[in-house]
C-alpha cells in the first residue's frame, strides 16, 4: 500500500517544482479550507486545497487504482 498505487492520488507537476519530487495530492475528500494571513497587508485570504502527500505514504482510505489491479 502506497499513495501512488491509490485511486485517491494525483501526482503534482513534478517539473514545476523539483523539491516536490514524488509529491502529489490525495483526492479521497473535498478540499481543506486554509486561511492565510498577511499581517503586513493587513487581510486574509481563503482556498481550498486537498492534502499533499508523498508517493511512499499510505492511510486507511487506501484503494488500488484500477490501473494496478
């Protein structure tokens, strides 16, 4: 069982970034709302985002994509 071998997981753009090699999102669930604060501006921002994990991970939502099975 790992993220790369889920139905759940999509890889990110690994040639946007090169530190986030391996890297990608777990789709299982809606979004997670994050606030950020920018004290200086003195505002907030709002976006969703799904939890980004690393291909070698894994968690009790695991199902084998189909394209392992």
């Amino acid at each position: 069982m790992r993220c790369d071998k889920c139905k759940w997981w999509s890889r990110l753009d690994e040639q946007s970034n090169t530190q986030l090699s391996g890297a990608g999102y777990c789709l299982r669930f809606p979004p997670v709302i994050i606030q950020t604060d920018d004290s200086e501006e003195d505002f907030y921002e709002w976006y969703g985002e799904w939890p980004k994990t690393h291909q070698k991970e894994w968690c009790g939502e695991f199902m084998k994509s189909e394209q392992d099975a």
